[in-house]
C-alpha cells in the first residue's frame, strides 16, 4: 500500500509532463497555430471563439481573397463589410465590433504595428488585451503565445476537462486558477505550452469527448490506472 501511494505521489508530481510525452509520442507535433503573421494569429484568435477552426479558415480566405488581411484594410473596411467578409465564422456582426474594437487599439496603441506588441512585458500586455471590449483571458493569451510568443499557458474547455477526469483538479474551476495549477508544474516554455495546448486540444476533439468519451482509445488511457 505504501509504495503505491509513493508511485501515485511521483506520478502526480511529474503529471503534467506526463500527460504531454503520452500525446506527443502519440500523435506527434501540431504545427499550431496556423497563421503567417501575427496581425492573422490574432485575427483568427478571435474569430474562433464559439466555432470550429474549419469556418476560422472559411472567414480568413475571404479576408485574404478580398485583399484586407492587414490592420490598415481591416480597419477601413465598413463594420457590413466586415461582417459579411467574416460570416463563415459565426456570430458575424459580434466578432466585427470585436475586430474593430482590436483594430482601433492597434491604432491607438501602436500605429498598426502590430509586431510592436511584442516588445511589451507579458502581463502588461495582457492587461492591455484584456481591456478590449470581446478579448477574454483565453483570447487574450492565444494571441501573448501564438502570436507574440509569451510564456502564457493557455487553458481552455478541453484542458479543464482531460485534467478533472484524471482527478488533478475540481470539475468547476476557474480559468485562472487552472492556468495557475500548469504555470506551477511546467517551465515558462513557449515552445512547450504551444505544444501541450494544442495536443490537449486534439486530444479533447477525438477521444476527450463532453460526451461518450473513448478512454481506452485515448493516449492518455494508461494514466487512469494510476490516477
């Protein structure tokens, strides 16, 4: 009884990179996120709230088809314009006003330069993101780590859940106490956050389902033996 208990300890202890040897040997690299700038990886940041990346895609060939995927296009283009160019992506005319709301900052703040953003401090600029009206903490940090590469773990839906059914936190948690809970266990690595959010995402969309999960085909199904 006692060596189990000390296995389950050091297994606990180390989970997290656990987790992401099992779905990196598993499934091998993401090459996530998609995208050719920065000004894109924050455009799509938004775009893919409450959608799949299918229609981000959609939405984003029509802006590049129509020869306005920069800050300075966008930001003339007419709010129905917009909308119509980003409908693929759902809720139009709300991710407009949240797209306008970004590109009037990018303005104010750095006159379109968008790669600018890079050169604040991680949190003061994610302060500064977060004050834009419709950019929350998971859009906020997608952008800090797929866009202008900051050591920020991005928690979602899927982490939360791949995480609770292995009993390493509360069912109902919040998401800064669960990036909390990453940022303690694993090294400030870009690299290494941008891979483990995007394997914990594929994992959630094929086996980590909210319904009808398929744990034994899961990479991480030996884990549960000893959860």
């Amino acid at each position: 009884m006692y060596y189990l208990e000390a296995r389950r300890a050091i297994v606990r202890e180390n989970i997290l990179l656990s987790i992401y040897h099992l779905l990196y040997d598993s499934l091998g690299p993401s090459h996530w996120w998609p995208g050719e700038s920065p000004f894109e990886i924050c455009v799509g940041a938004i775009l893919t709230q409450n959608t799949n990346w299918d229609n981000v895609e959609r939405a984003i060939n029509n802006l590049k088809e129509k020869g306005v995927l920069s800050p300075e296009e966008m930001y003339n283009l007419s709010m129905e314009e917009l909308a119509s160019l980003i409908r693929p992506a759902g809720y139009f005319n709300i991710k407009a006003k949240r797209l306008k709301n970004f590109l009037s900052f990018l303005k104010q703040e750095v006159n379109m330069e968008v790669e600018r953003l890079g050169d604040y401090p991680l949190y003061n600029l994610r302060e500064k993101l977060l004050s834009i009206k419709g950019i929350g903490p998971e859009t906020a940090d997608s952008m800090l780590l797929y866009a202008f590469e900051k050591p920020i773990f991005v928690v979602d839906a899927y982490t939360a859940r791949i995480f609770s059914r292995h009993y390493l936190i509360p069912e109902e948690i919040t998401y800064e106490d669960l990036q909390d809970f990453c940022h303690q266990r694993l090294d400030p690595d870009v690299s290494l956050y941008n891979e483990f959010h995007a394997l914990l995402v594929r994992t959630g969309k094929n086996w980590c389902k909210k319904k009808s999960p398929r744990c034994k085909q899961c990479p991480l199904y030996p884990l549960l033996s000893i959860s």
